[in-house]
C-alpha cells in the first residue's frame, strides 16, 4: 500500500516538474 501511494506521488510529482519546464520554454521563447 506505501509503495503505491510514493509511486502516485512521485508520478505526479514529475508531472508537474515537467510541465513546469514545459511552461518556462514557451515563455522563453515568447518572452526572450
């Protein structure tokens, strides 16, 4: 049961570190 609930954490953790990096990208480009 722990180890399912840190993997769902984690996954959800590197979705929004990725999305994040995702967002400052297009901002870089947007906004140089």
């Amino acid at each position: 049961m722990v180890s399912i609930l840190m993997s769902y954490v984690l996954k959800r953790t590197n979705y929004y570190y990725f999305e994040h990096i995702y967002v400052s990208k297009l901002d870089n480009i947007h906004y140089p």
